[in-house]
C-alpha cells in the first residue's frame, strides 16, 4: 500500500499532523507513507516515511478556481503525488472544499457515479453495530438521482467494510411515513422502493438506535447532523464529568462506575471515527478533521487503511460496473 498525507492545513498544524503518522508506522510499518509539506517540520518523520516538499498552505476558505491555481499547495501536490506514484490512498485535514473539489476533479469519478458522497460509520447504541451514514457534507444540494446513487454506493461501502450482505437502507427524513420529507426526498422515497434492502424513512432521533445499515442524506442536512451528534457527544462527555466532580459522594460512586463510563465515552468519541471517505472516486480519499489532535489523524488514517485493505474502490467500480 501507498498513502499519501498533505500535512499543511490543519488547525492544529503539522506537528500533530506527524504525531499521528508516527502512532499510524508503529501499527502498520509496512504501508509505504509519503508525507507532503514543509521540509524542516518533516524531518523528525524521514526515517519513516518519503518527504515531499510544499510550502503553501491551502486557504480553508479555498474556492475551486484557487484551489486549482494553488498548484505548489501541499494539497495539489499530494494529490498530483498520488496519481504520478499510483497510490492507494491520500489523507488531508485542510479545507474540506478545496480537497473534495481537487480530488474529484483530477483523481476522477468512478464511470457511472454521477456525484461522489462523504461517507462515514457511527457507532449506535447496540454494541458492535455501526451505522454508515452518506453524504455528510461533500454538497449542499442534491437531486433525487444522486440520492438513489447515495443508497447504492452506502450498500457497497457496508457489504464491502462490514459484510452484510443485504444492508437495510432508510431515507433520512422529518417522519417516518412515506409522504414526508423535502419534495427531492419525496421523489426519491418513490425510486428507492424498487430498491429490496430500501425499508423507508427515518427520522434523526432514530438513527443512531441501530436498526438501519445505511441511512442516506443530503449534504446538506447530512453535515448538519454530523456535526450536532459530534456536539452532542462532547456535552454529554462533559456533563459526566461535571457530574461526578460535585462532592465525594458522586466521586466514590465514579470508582463503582469507571469502566462503564469509560466505555461510554470511548464509544462516543467521535475522533476515534477520524475521518470520512469520499466515495466514488478513483482512490482511497479520506477527509479527516480539520481540529485533529495526533491521535484523531492516526484514527483517521487507519480508516483509510481499512478501507485500503477492504479494496472499497475496487467494489464500488464494481458494483457500477454490473449496471453498463
């Protein structure tokens, strides 16, 4: 496996960026890292990993033209990277538009795929159950078209990644009957019927409950959702917290309770997720946080490993490959 990581751009800025690669070579040494940006913060990773240069940092706030003017960004130049040495994936916490825009337009659509998704699993209340959950966030709008292409690359991803073989999909939607939801998911719920492993809608409280394998979303409400549950994880961590620091009485009774907490907010935390997959492309393009700590970029490229491993790209291809 080749991985490609564009260290610029991130909040953090590239010393976490690195710590997470040194977490990530100590579990997987024999994947063959190729770490783009500035020379001297990459010399503590030589030993490790192929060093190549870019000084410029893309602009979070990078529209499409910028962005493919910014030829020198670490950004551009890993992706260029990952064509010229045919790598199997590449990783970046910059600008999320920019990234998506420049992957899609150079690394290329799958034939078939008429728009590429974000796509990400969330843990749900029955133990050892994800949820995968597309598109959160690679567009605003979306046509009833792309959403039915949503479900089908979302059952993809989940025979591919977690082996079920008939993933029950649901229609995210503001009630579970057939006639709600926005009129582009209306018209959708009507493809999606002829769909077998299609159960219906579902709304937003209900996602993370476990029955669904798939849930699809428009980017738009996808990202927003994303975003509130990761919000929601934080505050409930935090409350915990609170909780049991009000006297000696509740931190006696956080000893009696210590490893259930702990797995509670293990399984809450949504940096050990990391990351997100642009599917529908042409490799293995991973979105991680644009906060990430070390620890959030190593969980974020282990998915890209995973998914690398898995060969997701080559079963997408595939499953579009049947329908020509």
């Amino acid at each position: 496996m080749k991985f490609v990581i564009d260290t610029l751009g991130g909040d953090k800025g590239a010393l976490e960026i690195i710590e997470g690669i040194k977490l990530f070579h100590q579990e997987f040494p024999d994947v063959e890292l190729i770490a783009v940006g500035k020379i001297d913060e990459l010399e503590a990773i030589k030993e490790i990993a192929n060093i190549i240069e870019a000084k410029e940092v893309m602009p979070m706030d990078a529209g499409v033209m910028e962005a493919m003017r910014m030829k020198d960004s670490s950004m551009s130049v890993a992706i260029d990277t990952l064509i010229k040495e045919k790598a199997d994936g590449i990783i970046s916490s910059g600008s999320t538009g920019a990234f998506l825009s420049l992957a899609t337009l150079k690394i290329k659509k799958i034939p078939g795929v008429i728009r590429p998704a974000l796509i990400t699993s969330f843990p749900t209340i029955i133990d050892g159950k994800n949820v995968v959950l597309l598109d959160v966030g690679a567009s605003v709008e979306n046509t009833k078209e792309e959403l039915v292409q949503f479900a089908k690359m979302g059952a993809l991803y989940d025979r591919a990644v977690f082996g079920i073989k008939e993933p029950k999909i649901y229609l995210a939607s503001n009630g579970s009957e057939e006639h709600k939801g926005s009129s582009v998911g209306k018209e959708a719920y009507q493809i999606l019927k002829e769909d077998k492993n299609f159960v219906g809608n579902m709304e937003a409280r209900d996602v993370l409950k476990g029955h669904a394998d798939v849930v699809v979303f428009d980017g738009y409400s996808g990202n927003i959702f994303l975003k509130g549950s990761e919000g929601m994880a934080k505050m409930m961590s935090q409350l915990m917290k609170d909780a049991f620091k009000k006297n000696i009485i509740t931190k006696v009774g956080y000893l009696f309770a210590k490893s259930g907490i702990n797995e509670l907010k293990n399984k809450m935390d949504y940096k050990k997720v990391g990351g997100a997959l642009l599917i529908g492309v042409n490799a293995v393009v991973i979105k991680a946080h644009g906060n990430s700590d070390g620890p959030a970029f190593y969980s974020a490229m282990k998915v890209g490993y995973n998914l690398m491993r898995k060969q997701v790209v080559e079963e997408i291809k595939k499953g579009f490959s049947l329908n020509e």
